[in-house]
C-alpha cells in the first residue's frame, strides 16, 4: 500500500508539471506511472478527483485569459451520455482491458499530436463541442483520461496557449465534475481512490505550481513534440503490459 501510494505521489506531481507548462496531461503523465504500482480500478476512479482540482487551480491563474461565451452548455449535453458509457466500460473490462485500451488511446493521440496537429483559430459549431464533451467523459470515467479530446477540439479552434489553458481549466471542470458524479453513484469511487486523492494531492498542485512556473518563461509551442513523444513511449508500454497479462 506504502509503495503504491508513493508511485502515486511521483506520477501525479510529474502529471502536474506537464499539465499546467501546456494546459493538459495530467492524467496521460501520470496514470501510465501510477498504474505500475496500483490497480488500474484504483488508479482511474482517484484520477478523476485529482484532475478535478488540478484543473481548478489551472482555471484560476488563467482566468484572465477566459474569452466571453466560451460554450460549456454543448460540452454538458454531449458529457452525460459520455459519462454512463464510460461507467460500463470501467464495469465490464478486466484490469488488462484497461490497460491495452488506454495504452492504445495514448498512441493514437501521440500520433495525432505529432502528425495532424496544426492549431488556428476557427468557428466551430456546438455539436463539436458535444462530441467532444461525449468522449471526454466516456474516456475520462472509463480510462481516467479526459482530456485528448477537449484538446482536439480546442486545438481546432485555435487562440493563444494561454487561452487555450484557460478554457481547457473550464472545460475540464464541467467534465471532470460529470466523471466524479457518474463514478460516485456507480459506487467505483471507494476508501482507497480517496486515500489515494488524498496522498496525491500535495504532490500535484506542487507540480502544477512548478510547471505554472516554468511556462512562464517559456515561448509559445515549447514541449509539445517532446509530450507526444512520451505519451508515444508510455502507450506503447501499457499496451505491453496489457497483452502479457
């Protein structure tokens, strides 16, 4: 339990660092470093409540970048279907199942990163907007990883990263708070995803504190290649482990 919760501590404050240098991937850093310490049906429910208020804290020191009719309504419609299927996949999918599944989200969304991803800003209408709200919850209850999605979407929208962090905060809360709720009233959050969240709380804000930090000295764009690199490596680790077990 003491080793586990220690492997916890280190994914999520690495997990916090990269979230808050380039607005997402807390959970993509850390969950791939927590799961080789922890069952996965541990690791995703108390994911979800850490990502919760790591993305709090990142909407709070960007709020001044929030644009007016940031468009969260389409996010909550496409969000609560999202969430209940993201409940009978966590149900019904074996410890290994999780693992190749969310090994080969992490590839595809490298892959996507490295080779597709060309952000500028555009009009999108509101049913992207629920389409991307339906697989963030979806991805988020079932695999704790809501956020490739919502990045996706606001990549195609386009704006400044700091804008772009200041939605992806907002955004996050709504879907996180749907994911938290759905997991709560299915009865996967339990005693141990609490103490989980609650040892690994310090550690991620201190992380988020140390990345907020840090990109502030950064230009735009800087470490993104390298994200997609080791989101590549990790993903192609946990596909590993899942097909040996």
């Amino acid at each position: 339990m003491t080793e586990g919760l220690l492997i916890a501590m280190l994914g999520w404050w690495l997990g916090g660092f990269i979230n808050n240098i380039v607005g997402f991937g807390a959970a993509l850093v850390a969950l791939p470093v927590v799961a080789l310490g922890n069952d996965m049906a541990v690791a995703v429910p108390g994911s979800a409540l850490i990502v919760l208020a790591l993305n709090v804290q990142m909407a709070w020191n960007y709020r001044q970048h929030l644009e007016g009719g940031i468009g969260v309504w389409p996010l909550v419609l496409g969000g609560l279907p999202g969430a209940l299927a993201g409940v009978l996949l966590l149900r019904h999918i074996p410890d290994a199942g999780l693992r190749l599944g969310l090994g080969g989200l992490l590839v595809a969304y490298a892959l996507w990163g490295l080779l597709c991803a060309k952000p500028r800003r555009r009009v999108l209408h509101g049913a992207w907007g629920a389409v991307a709200g339906f697989f963030s919850t979806s991805l988020g209850t079932a695999y704790g990883i809501n956020g490739p999605s919502l990045a996706i979407y606001l990549s195609f929208r386009g704006g400044t990263l700091q804008e772009t962090k200041a939605a992806l905060g907002v955004f996050f809360i709504v879907s996180g708070t749907i994911i938290v709720a759905a997991q709560t009233l299915a009865g996967v959050q339990s005693a141990e995803t609490v103490l989980q969240f609650a040892a690994s709380l310090p550690s991620v804000m201190l992380g988020g504190w140390a990345g907020i930090a840090l990109s502030r000295r950064l230009p735009d764009g800087n470490l993104h290649g390298a994200l997609f690199v080791m989101l590549l490596l990790m993903g192609a680790n946990l596909i590993r482990q899942g097909m040996s077990g």
